[in-house]
C-alpha cells in the first residue's frame, strides 16, 4: 500500500502542480475520498449560486499524494488558493510567505469555534488556517456480534471491560473475523498513553522527542501490543487483504477505532446494527483530536479565497458538511446538526461531542509529519512481532529525538 501511495505521488508529481490556468476560478485542494468529495462539490455549488464565484474542488484519494502535491506546488510558486490539511501536516507549509494566516482577517469571530481545534491551527501566537472539524478517536462497535457474544454494547467502558469483552467476541468469531481492529499508529495508540497518565511528546507546543519509554506510557503501549500477540487483532498480511475499514464493513470486525471519518461509508451498512462508543479507560479518560484546517496561499486571490473558507465554515457550510457524517464541526452553533433527535447515525454520536471534553492534540511543528510517519513504522513492526517493544522505542529515538523543527 505504502509503494501505491509513492507510485501515486510520483504520477501526481509529473503531471503538474496545483495553480490555476482561470485566475477567476479559486482553486481548492483536498485530501477526500469517494463518500466525502461531494460535499466539498456540493459547498462549491452553494458558494457559486450565492456569489457567482467559480471554485474548482482538486481531490486527491491519498494522503501522502495531497501532501507532496501541495509541496511541489508551492515549490513551484503555484499553490492552490485554499488547501485542507491535518494540523499535525500543517507545519511544513508555515513558511515566510505561504501561509495568509486566518487570524487576523477572523478577529473575534474565532470565539465561535472549539478551542483545542483553534489551538492546533495556532503557530506563534497567531491562528495560522481556520479548523474545519474538531473530531476525535472513537470505538466503532458491531452491535450484532457483541449481542451474539452475550455482551452489551457499551457506553463507557474500562480498559479491563473492553479486552474481557474482545476476548467473548473472539471466542465466538468465524474464520477470518477478529474482535479489534486497531491501527498501530501515533494518533490511534496516543489517547491509551495519555489514559495511562503517560505523555506523548515531551512538550506539545515545542517538542524535542517522543516519550514512549516512560514508566507511564510504556506499559500502556504493551497493553496495545498484547492485542496482537493474543489474536484478538488481524495479522499484517489480512490487513494488507482487507484494509480495517473495509474488515468493519464487512462485519469482520468487533470494534474498529477510528475518526469520524468513517461514517458515511458506515451509514450504507444493512447487514448489521452499529454505534459508537468512547475510548476504553486506563486510568482517566482521553481522546485524541483529529482537525483539518482551511488555510489560505499569500497572494493577490487571498481575499477572495477568504471570503470562500468564511463561507465553508459558516453556518452554511458547516452544516453542509457536518450532515455529511465525515467531520464534527469546529463552529459549535454547528455541533447541534450531528446530535440532534433528526440526526443519522450513529444513534450514540454525542460521544463525539463528549469527547471534546477529554481530548488533547499532538504537535504542530514543521517536521511533525516526517517525525510522525518514522515512529508509525517501528509501532508497526512492533505491533507485528518484527520487532520488539524496546527495539521499537530505540529507533524511533535514534530517527526523531530532536528532529521535530520548530
């Protein structure tokens, strides 16, 4: 998948680079798949049939492929007038003369949108990009096979209660069905540490290193490999078969933690009953914050893209998306649309708001992406038996301790 993903950059990367051959047209760029490309198709319309503006919506299926495509552009000169990208990537990009941070042009208005999302998108004091979501990790359930395995669906639930109960559903599971479906990630092992009362990061706003190795967050990461080791999760090569989120369609899967990324996908499940529910509980609770932000290219178009992004993140367009499923909306007039007695499932969706409770946000600096993806790949060898735990804490200490940039 990962030398897909390269293949993907590479074409990207000869066939051209953001721009726009329309100078009226605002050019906007985004990491989105199938289900979510046309609410941002959908946000366009609305904006041209309000302004008589023309937006041109360049989605790209691939992260690592948004990525390198908004890099190459802006090595170009040629930046999109408005680009979507995770605050954990945005660092890269908050170069003099790249960026035309938000801040300044949304004054008091910033009042009006979730803090910790604000936070991540703020560099130096300033709001860099404006957070369009304030989503978080979630365990997304398949209420049918806990109801089989004699287990109730839960709405909170320890640590303990939850291996005891992937440890029912595994004893009842067919042939190429797993309890768990986790990703051995940064983002998706960070809310455990920190639930263990571990860190991260040594410091979120200026790290230096990654503090796995710590008394309080190593064992919570040995808990997580453990899930492997006992066959409660699938094997690298069914994963590499079946992507996690595909398992989970498939009703494979008990439990799947992920963002609320999932949920249109979900929503076109007929075979079986599913919910949400929060992140198990260590020690205390918490969960992990995934925001995406609009920022604006400096250029003679910035007024103009932002009068979009004040638009796609208004009352509007926030709602546009928020009834689309994919994000929890940062504007908090908006939080209503995804909770309400109308709203589409999943029936428990105020854990998402619940969560803003109990989140917390890993870095922005200008290298967390590199830094992130190197520990991604020794949590996953571990997490797979190649290596060991202490193995993997040794090399992500020898790629990333002091590489993280400002």
């Amino acid at each position: 998948m990962r030398r897909l993903a390269l293949a993907l950059v590479a074409a990207l990367a000869v066939g051209g680079c953001g721009g726009s051959d329309e100078p009226a047209a605002i050019d906007v760029q985004i990491w989105a798949d199938a289900e979510e490309r046309p609410l941002y198709e959908e946000l366009a319309r609305a904006y041209e049939e309000r302004t008589g503006e023309e937006v041109r919506i360049l989605a790209i299926p691939d992260r690592v492929a948004h990525l390198q495509r908004l890099a190459t552009s802006f090595a170009a000169d040629r930046p999109p007038d408005v680009f979507v990208v995770n605050h954990r990537n945005v660092g890269g990009f908050l170069r003099p003369g790249a960026v035309s941070p938000v801040g300044p042009r949304l004054g008091d208005a910033a009042k009006d949108y979730v803090k910790i999302a604000r936070n991540a998108f703020t560099v130096d004091g300033v709001l860099q990009c404006l957070p369009q979501n304030a989503s978080s990790l979630v365990a997304y359930v398949n209420v049918d096979r806990f109801l089989a395995a004699g287990v109730q669906p839960p709405q909170a639930w320890t640590y303990e209660e939850f291996v005891a109960a992937a440890r029912r559903l595994q004893a009842q599971a067919a042939e190429d069905e797993h309890a768990i479906g986790i990703e051995p990630s940064v983002i998706r092992f960070a809310p455990f540490v920190w639930s263990a009362g571990g860190e991260v990061v040594d410091d979120t706003d200026m790290p230096g290193r990654f503090t796995f190795a710590t008394p309080s967050a190593r064992p919570a990461l040995q808990a997580l490999l453990d899930l492997r080791t006992e066959g409660l999760t699938p094997t690298r090569a069914e994963v590499e078969g079946q992507p996690l989120d595909e398992r989970f369609l498939a009703g494979k899967l008990g439990i799947l933690f992920s963002s609320r990324r999932e949920v249109p996908a979900f929503r076109s499940i007929e075979s079986f009953a599913w919910d949400v529910a929060p992140v198990p509980v260590i020690d205390e609770p918490a969960t992990v914050l995934h925001s995406d932000g609009f920022c604006l290219s400096q250029g003679p178009d910035a007024d103009r893209a932002w009068e979009f992004v004040r638009f796609a993140l208004g009352p509007v367009g926030a709602g546009v998306l928020a009834r689309g499923g994919r994000t929890v909306p940062s504007l908090r007039s908006a939080l209503p649309i995804i909770v309400g007695p109308d709203s589409a499932p999943p029936r428990s969706s105020r854990v998402f708001v619940n969560g803003l409770k109990t989140m917390r946000r890993l870095p922005t600096s200008r290298n967390f992406t590199a830094v992130q993806d190197a520990a991604d790949l020794a949590l996953e060898a571990a997490f797979y038996g190649e290596l060991t735990l202490d193995e993997a804490l040794a090399r992500i200490a020898r790629e990333t301790d002091g590489r993280f940039g400002g």
